[in-house]
C-alpha cells in the first residue's frame, strides 16, 4: 500500500475543507474533537507534522525539546493565532495558519518520500521506522479530514484501501497501546468479529487477559509489531497537542495472532463498510450505523476495553 499516497491525498481534502472554514466569519466547532474548533483542530496537526519531521530529520531519540521550539517554524506574526488556554477558538482563521499548516504537511511528506519504510525512526511503538510513522500520519489525516468535512456539515467516507489498513492497525498497535495508556481492565474472554461489507476484510479480536488475539483475512492482514511505549496525548508546545506523538511510558502487552478469522462464534459481530468500521473504532460515529449481530451490550464494553485517548 503506498500510505504516501493516502497522506498526500487527505492532506489536500483537509486543506480544502480547512479552507472553506478559513472563509467564513469565524471557526467552526469540531463536533468529533470536543472543546476544538477548525482552528484548533489546524494546529493541532501541524504541530504533529513539524515535530515528527524533526523526529525524522535528526534522528531523534524521542520528541523534540519543547524548550527550544524553533521545530515549529512559527512566523514572527502570530497575530489572531489560536490559544490553547482560549479553546475552542472561534475567531476567525488567520490567512498565515493555513499557510504554515501546508508547509509544515508538505516537508513531512518529503520526508516521507525521501526515506525508505524500513529506515529506523523513534516512535512510541515497538516497531521503530519512517513506515510507522508514513502508515499511522496518513490514518491521521484521513481522521481529521473527515473532522474537519463533519465541522463544516458534511463528511466524505474514508478511501476502502486505506479505511481496511486503519481497522488492522487500530488492532495492531492502537488498541495493545491505548490499552496500556489507560491501564485498561483485563480482558474476560470477550470475542469480536468485525466484518466488512463493501470488501473481504474480516477481523476476530478476543481479549484474553492483558493479551490481543486477533484473527484478520484477507492474508496479510494479521498481527504485525505492537505498541510497547504508550502514553496519553500531549501538548509537544504550547497548545501543539499530538496524538500521532506520544512519550514514552508503561508496556502494553503483545498481540498474538488466532486461526482463522471466520472460524469459530463471536459474542458480537459489527458489519459495515471498510469506511464506517474505522470511523466507528475511532468514535466518529455511533454504532447504529452499522450491522449489529449478538449482545450489543458488549460493544460498549469495547471501548471499556480499548479507551479512547
């Protein structure tokens, strides 16, 4: 999957939304990211952007030192820029926002570009690459695309390729990793099977104790490096939160893989579009948009399980 592709392509979409909201007399609450406006929601990710370019460019350890925050690149007028401490912030969107949050995108994209996948990188997650971090800046963007269309009344569905990468990967490494941000309560046994309507993705995730099994087909689509070194989200600066960066903190337990992912009952089993399954896994919409078979109780008891950060 080329996730450079994925990222250049919701990058644009969210400049375009970002951009209608930027004409309008004022920002716009963010529905999906309560307490954010768009402003908010722009800063937000740019901050992301420019601190994983210096991940990437220095070959940092960790993140950057927020002492020193000449990463950000900020102009020298920041004139009418969001506050964190004013969240949400419903002024109007300064012209240089966008225009820093642009250049900051297109650097991390030719940082991207410019590294093999394979090429070490810190992150906050057992596998250490730029492929990491090209996979998870593109689920990112596409998320906050999509937070910045629903801000503005109308959000497009997210591209099937990549929307069935993000349910692997929120498997994969969100889940083993939010899990152990939150000191999530151990796992009684309970089976999920997430089915894909409009595709042949099925995934089957039993929570076994602090242990992830999981089961995906298509082939490929199975357990890969887990996240060992979690944490909350974050300011990087003042008002830069990221959840794409993270410090370090306690290990989340491995994932490990189980048979075949049709094989076998489920206590709950969800059907929806590759779109609306990723949509759902990260609370940007409710479940009723989706096929329910079993105790629906227990989708609740999901996210009991998998806490959102």
């Amino acid at each position: 999957m080329d996730h450079v592709a994925h990222f250049h392509r919701e990058i644009t979409a969210f400049q375009n939304a970002t951009s209608r909201a930027a004409a309008m007399d004022g920002a716009p609450l963010v529905p999906s990211c309560p307490g954010w406006s768009v402003a908010d929601l722009i800063v937000h990710l740019g901050g992301v952007h420019r601190g994983l370019t210096r991940i990437i460019e220095d070959g940092l350890s960790g993140l950057p030192d927020t002492s020193d925050l000449s990463f950000l690149r900020l102009p020298a007028d920041l004139t009418g820029w969001p506050r964190p401490e004013n969240a949400p912030n419903r002024g109007p969107i300064p012209r240089g926002l966008g225009e820093w949050f642009a250049e900051g995108a297109a650097l991390l994209e030719e940082r991207f570009r410019a590294h093999d996948p394979a090429t070490p990188a810190w992150t906050w997650s057992a596998e250490r690459s730029v492929g990491f971090w090209t996979r998870m800046q593109a689920i990112e963007a596409a998320v906050h695309r999509w937070d910045a269309e629903s801000a503005l009344g109308a959000a497009g569905p997210m591209d099937p390729e990549l929307a069935a990468d993000a349910v692997t990967q929120t498997f994969q490494v969100m889940a083993p990793a939010r899990r152990g941000w939150t000191q999530a309560p151990p796992g009684l046994g309970e089976r999920y099977r997430f089915r894909q309507g409009d595709g042949p993705g099925v995934w089957t995730v039993r929570f076994d104790a602090d242990a992830i099994h999981l089961s995906a087909s298509p082939p490929g689509a199975d357990a890969g490096p887990t996240a060992d070194s979690p944490a909350t989200d974050g300011p990087v600066t003042d008002g830069l939160a990221t959840d794409g960066l993270a410090t370090d903190g306690a290990a989340a337990d491995g994932l490990a893989a189980d048979g075949p992912a049709d094989a076998g009952p489920a206590d709950v089993e969800v059907t929806g579009t590759a779109s609306d399954l990723m949509l759902y896994l990260w609370r940007r919409i409710p479940e009723d948009r989706l096929e329910v078979r079993g105790d629906p109780r227990l989708l609740d008891r999901y996210f009991v399980l998998v806490p959102p950060v």
